[in-house]
C-alpha cells in the first residue's frame, strides 16, 4: 500500500544486500540505553562466565581481560529502532577465546549477559559462538567511551543491538531461553534483524 | 495543528486501536509508489482514552527535521483523509501509571516532551494524584512546545509545578531559568532522593546524559530514572546541537 505522496529520501545509502528491512543507515553513533549510564573504575571491574547454578567458570580482572588473545572485527550495527551503521571497528576477546581461557565445556545451550546497571539480554550460545560474539572494549580503535557501554560490551552484531549488552560483566549460561531486560518488555526474544525480528511475536 | 514552527501534532484514526500506556510509542512506516519504505518511532502524545470514551484515536506530534526522511512528509504532505501505516503501541519500559502513588519528577528535553506530556494529560483525570513536577528544556519560548496547555494545566492544579529553562534566548520579563539544566538547578527544583520519586527523562541524547547523570550524582537511585533518548530519528537538527551540559 503505498502513502499518498511519500517519495523518501535515502536510496542511495543503502548498498543492497547489506542493510536489513526497514533499516536506514546513519554515520551518527546514536546511544539508546534503558536508564543512566553506568560508570564502575577499572580496579573494582571484572567479568565472569557462570554455571547455571552461579559457580564461576572463569573471572577476570581489567588488565587480565586485556591480556587474553584478542580479535579485531569490522562489523555492521543494526539497531531495533531502525539505524543501521556499516563498517564499525570493534576489538575484543571472543566468546571462543574466553572459553578457552576457562577450559571448559559449554555448561547449556543459553547465556543470560548480566551487565552494571542490571541490564540483561538472553542469547543462544549458538550466536556467540566460531567467532559471532566477543567482549569488545575497543570501538574505532579507542577504548570503549561508557555511553556506548565502556568498559566493555558484548558485541553480537548479527542480532540487533539491543543483544549487543553494554557494560557486560558476566555471561551466565542457562538451561532455557529465559528472557532479558527488553526481551520481557515487549521486544522479541531471538532478534534476526534480517526477519525484522522486533517486538514479541513477530 | 500546529504547535510551534518546528513541531505539528497529527491526530490519526486508528481503528481497533487497543489502548496504550503514557509514554508508549508507534511505529509510522511510509512506503513509496516503487515499494520503497521508510519507518521510524513517535511517542503517542494523547493520554488513553477515559471510561465511555472512544478510543481509537491517537495523537502524535512530531518535530520536522529539516533533512529527515519521516518527518517533513509527516508536517507538511499529510492531509486529513490521507492513510498510513502504524503498529503499537510500542514500549514496556519508559511508561507510567501512577500505580506507585509516588511523586513524579519529569525531565524534558526539545521534544522529548511528547511521551511526558501524554503523562501528564493522563494525570490530569486523576482524582488526587501524587504531587508532579516538571523541568522542560528548550532553546526558546518559541520552539517550547505545548506551553499553553502545560501552563493550564499547573494553573488549575496545585500539585503540579511546571518550569522551562530556555537556553538560547528568553522573552522580556522571563520568571523561569535560563540555562541549562544544571546541578544547582535540580537541587532548587525536583524531588530530592529522600521523596523517591519515580524520574522520567526524555530528549537528545546530550541532554539525557547529563540529567540522568545530575540525578545519579545527587543521590537518585538509578533504577528509579527511566530514560528515553532521541537519536537521529527524533531530536534536533544536528546542526544545531548544543552538546552536552557544562
């Protein structure tokens, strides 16, 4: 059904294939976030893989998570409330790396991020793993600024953003796919930018 | 009708309409004659509709951005009759009840007065709401959107206190502040930590931060401020960004 009178503007900007359905793409960074910016000093910060019953499978300080082997990815963004941004720089250590680092079997198939500020976001560990997700700390080649979840973010940029969980500090694997923060206010609990995967139900 | 030059609010029919929350918002997707489609988020300015009344109507306003995609089409092409596509209501998080029964403090800035300003029509049904306060930020009287109404509103309610702070110019014999919103402004202002009030701050991106981390820093719970900030598809004309506080 076309509206009466729309032309639209940004045909140009959006390379085909590249950009999900009803996305745009902005070189702006926007910052979304569900309550004020966290701010934790680096000597208190650590991160954490959890068993389901809580027990740690792996703790790091800052420094330790910054001497763990690291990856450099040039990613798109795609966020729900429809920007997209091509071509991010993002370094951090792997979801793979980190389970290296603990030396363990994946405990269950789902992982809760639990992040300061008490945002949560549900993933499959199947969407993190062979290099799909990381712990990023660096954005475009400066560490990580706290409005876009500094120190350190999960990055999944398959999903749409709202997984990418800024200012993670522990990853918590699951038996089921519990939902998370936006996933239990109306948002969709897997999030496939490219089935337009938005709300609950679609 | 238009609010100020820079801001119209559109009323849409929308049969079936099931009813929202202040503070939600809807999604407008366009879609040109070749398919091409363009979408993006409104907060619903219009409270939900009272007992006996219809309800399938709804209220945007919408601050035109000079070079967005959306929201010229939306100020200056639609015409009465005309037919678009929405879906929501949307939001779970950034919405208020009164439920609580506790005090509320709103925060806004530019345009993110609309989700609050649905707030505070639902709240005018009330009986005896909880006491209110809001702080609204603009650059001038001019761009303050809906200020007749927000000054009926406290007029005719003494639990209400309304304040602007313009931060470009000010009109003679201004009462309110002029300049940004700041620490000491929030301390004479809004509810101190101890009143626990339930915050709710909405605007740009730049002004979002450095509220929220005003009302932190003063000794607000963070869980107890609820945010809603305003990218690219919402706030101002990049141009004419003021960058962040102090």
């Amino acid at each position: 059904m076309a509206t009466r009178g729309f032309t639209g503007k940004r045909r140009g900007d959006s390379p085909a294939g590249r950009v999900p359905p009803g996305q745009y793409v902005t070189d702006d960074f926007p910052v979304l976030s569900a309550g004020p910016t966290p701010r934790t000093s680096l000597d208190r910060w650590s991160f954490s893989l959890l068993a389901p019953d809580g027990g740690e499978l792996l703790r790091r300080s800052w420094s330790e998570l910054l001497a763990l082997p690291a990856s450099e990815v040039v990613v798109d963004i795609h966020c729900v409330t429809k920007w997209s941004k091509l071509g991010t720089r993002w370094k951090g250590v792997s979801f793979d790396a980190l389970m290296d680092a603990a030396g363990v079997e994946v405990p269950a198939p789902y992982v809760m991020a639990m992040c300061d500020g008490g945002y949560t976001t549900n993933l499959p560990v199947a969407d993190l793993r062979s290099g799909k997700g990381m712990i990023a700390y660096q954005y475009d080649g400066a560490p990580l600024a706290p409005e876009h979840g500094g120190p350190a973010r999960l990055l999944v940029p398959h999903l749409y953003f709202w997984k990418s969980a800024k200012w993670v500090r522990a990853l918590r694997f699951m038996a089921s796919d519990e939902p998370g923060f936006w996933e239990a206010n109306g948002y969709h609990i897997y999030g496939d930018p490219w089935k337009e995967q938005r709300y609950d139900g679609d | 009708m238009v609010e100020t030059p820079r801001a119209k609010s559109v009323m849409l029919r929308v049969p079936g309409w099931p009813g929202h929350l202040p503070g939600q918002h809807v999604d407008v997707r366009l879609t040109a004659d070749d398919g091409y489609q363009a979408q993006r988020s409104y907060s619903i300015a219009s409270p939900p509709a009272g007992p006996g009344e219809g309800s399938d109507h709804i209220v945007l306003t919408i601050e035109r951005i000079d070079d967005g995609e959306v929201s010229p089409f939306l100020t200056d092409e639609l015409r009465a009759g005309d037919q678009i596509e929405l879906r929501g209501p949307i939001g779970g998080y950034f919405t208020w009840t009164g439920a609580a029964g506790r005090p509320l403090q709103l925060l806004a800035g530019g345009s993110g007065i609309v989700p609050l300003m649905a707030m505070l029509r639902t709240r005018a049904r009330a009986a005896a709401p909880s006491p209110a306060r809001l702080l609204y930020s603009s650059r001038t009287w001019a761009t303050t959107i809906y200020r007749d109404e927000l000054a009926q509103l406290a007029a005719s309610d003494r639990s209400l206190s309304v304040v602007h702070a313009l931060t470009r110019a000010t009109p003679p014999e201004w009462t309110g502040q002029s300049r940004r919103v700041d620490a000491p402004m929030l301390r004479a202002l809004a509810f101190p930590p101890d009143q626990a009030p339930e915050l709710f701050v909405c605007g740009p991106t730049p002004f979002v931060e450095s509220v929220a981390t005003l009302l932190v820093d003063w000794g607000h719970a963070a869980p107890a401020i609820k945010t809603e900030r305003f990218g690219p598809t919402g706030g101002p004309p990049q141009e004419e960004s003021d960058g962040p506080n102090g």
